[in-house]
C-alpha cells in the first residue's frame, strides 16, 4: 500500500500531462524493481526474461536509462562469479542475465552513436560548462577544438540573463566565424568531452556542485515547474517524497533495522540496494551528459533512490516487527521437561 501510495505524488504524476518520455521511463523503472524483486526471491527463466524485455524497453525510451541497464549488468556478472560455486543454479541465472542486459545495452549504445543523438546533449554542456570558462576552453582547444579565440571573445560580451543563473556561451550554427566550431562539435565534440571526464575525474562529483548551478532552462532545481498550474497535489507527497535530508535516517533506520534482523543476507535486500546505488550513478551520468534541464533529466535516477530507500525501509521495519515477535513466542513459549519421577512423560513449565 506504501508503494501504491508513492505512485501517486506529485513529482511522479505530473508527467502524466506531458508529451515526454519521462511518464513512461518512471513506470518503466517501477516495473524493473518488481521484475527483478521477484526473480531475487525464487529465480525462473521467465522472471528473467520479464527482466531483459523491461530493460530493452527503458533502454530503447530513454538514452540515460541505458547506464542502469549496464550498471545492472555489470553488477549480475560480478554477482554469478561469486555464487557460481555456493550455488550454480542461481550462478547461471544470474550470468545469463548479465550477458543479455550487456546485450540491450550494447545495441541501445551503439544505436545512439549512430543517430548522433548525444551531440545535441554534448554542445548544451559545452554552451554552459567550456564555452564561458577560458581555462577549459583553452583545454579543449589543445585537444582538437577550432577557433577557441573568437569563442572567448563571445564569453566575454555575454552576460547571464539573471544574477542568479549562469553564464551560457551559445554558438550560432549559421556564423561564419563558427563553421569549423560546429563541425567539430558534430563529429569530434562527444569523444573529446569523453576524453575531458576522464582526464578531470572529480568533474562529475564537484560541477553538479556549483552555485549558480551550471545547467540552462533548469527552473532552479524544480520539477514542479513541469507540473500543471491547477493541479490536484497528493496528500502523500509530503511524506514519501520528503527533502533530501530525510533520506539519510531512512537509510540509517533501514540499516540498523536489517542488521537486527539479518535481513541484510537476503538477495532481495541486496538488489535493492544495488539498485538504489545504481540510482546514484543514474543521477551523475544524467547531470554530466547534458546542459540543459538537469532537473527533469535526473528525475530517473531520483527515482531510483528515493524509490530504493523507501523498499529498504519497509524492508527493515517489518522484518525487524517479525524478528521481535519471534523473539517473543520463544520468551513466553512453555518449555518441556522430562517427568522427574522416571515416568518417561513431559511437564509442561
């Protein structure tokens, strides 16, 4: 009932209204937790193959979901080398699973290098987070990219709209000045930020950082720019989609809970948490991967964590209802004794 509940706040339901892939991404999602819940609880080949096909669908809905579905993987194939020996039924399960998610995610990969669809999300980083700064430009300019000059020159005549929003640097695709700028962008820019992630490894963990938040048309971090004007909010909104902060004594709570239990050596504890840390690596990669929209295009992984800390909360609380109240029937159970008297019978206590 919680987690029917969860399914109706405001920050999941308004985009119900929108003509965008996040409604169906979100349900997606949702049905990848109940699909591999399940197949952690009693493996079967076609709990496995209800896994791989919600997997091809989020891959194919949205290009960001494509990390989860490899995160996923990589996960399953290091999860079957070390269950192969104690228990190679669940070994092959779960190696079967891996190769098939590296599979929707190697075709999901390759089908968007081939449409290029990532340079449209590639040129808006460089707008906001090269073009205005003349020490990357200067950076990338060193490792392929033309006419870094008349680009700093642009940054300097422009200004943020507000004081309160960065700086975009945007390049006209029709300028003469930028002809070679803009092939580059199309044909080399995608490897070349590649290159500058991995050359800059706490880039992805420090620029998400930054105030005023480096990211264009970004409503301030809300979603709930996208919702409707005359909206009717969930009552439970409140109070399964709480402030950030209240995450960390859930995940206390959930862990001090399951560790009393022993409910944290259970396989679907496990995947849980996997796929709630997943749901971090989701949150970066969305960030980083492109300029514009941070807010709405994080709302996946966002739901992941908050979706995963929920389930291990639940988890934890009940699991650690049903261990003190075995604890109690053990307490006040009568104990049995041999009948002194030598009569072989049992008196209860």
């Amino acid at each position: 009932m919680v987690v029917l509940a969860f399914s109706t706040v405001t920050q999941v339901v308004l985009w119900n209204r929108s003509v965008l892939s996040e409604s169906v991404s979100l349900s997606l999602i949702a049905t990848l937790y109940a699909c591999i819940i399940l197949l952690s609880r009693s493996p079967s080949w076609p709990k496995v193959i209800a896994v791989v096909a919600t997997a091809m669908a989020m891959a194919s809905v949205r290009d960001s979901l494509i990390w989860t579905v490899g995160a996923l993987s990589v996960f399953c194939g290091i999860y079957a080398v070390v269950v192969a020996k104690k228990d190679p039924g669940v070994g092959i399960f779960a190696a079967v699973l891996a190769v098939s998610l590296v599979m929707v995610a190697g075709l999901a990969s390759w089908g968007v290098q081939y449409s290029k669809r990532e340079v449209v999300s590639v040129v808006s980083v460089l707008e906001v987070r090269v073009f205005p700064y003349p020490q990357r430009v200067a950076w990338f300019a060193s490792h392929g990219m033309p006419e870094a000059t008349a680009v700093d020159r642009l940054a300097q005549r422009t200004k943020p709209s507000r004081p309160s929003q960065t700086k975009v640097v945007s390049i006209s695709e029709s300028d003469p000045a930028f002809g070679k700028l803009v092939v580059w962008e199309q044909e080399a820019g995608p490897s070349t930020y590649a290159r500058w992630i991995v050359s800059h490894p706490t880039y992805l963990l420090t620029e998400p950082l930054v105030r005023p938040q480096r990211s264009l048309n970004n409503a301030n971090g809300s979603v709930m720019v996208y919702a409707a004007a005359n909206r009717v909010d969930s009552p439970f909104s409140s109070v399964l989609w709480p402030s950030w902060w209240w995450l960390l004594p859930m995940a206390l709570v959930a862990l001090a809970s399951s560790v009393i239990s022993g409910v944290w050596r259970s396989r679907t504890w496990g995947i849980v948490v996997v796929l709630t840390m997943i749901g971090v690596v989701e949150i970066i990669v969305s960030w980083n991967a492109d300029g514009q929209e941070a807010a709405r295009h994080t709302i996946e992984g966002v739901l992941e964590v908050r979706l995963g800390a929920l389930l291990l909360f639940l988890i934890g609380v009940f699991s650690i209802r049903e261990h003190l109240a075995g604890a109690a029937g053990r307490l006040t159970s009568p104990t049995r004794r041999l009948d002194p008297s030598g009569g072989g019978e049992e008196v209860r206590e």
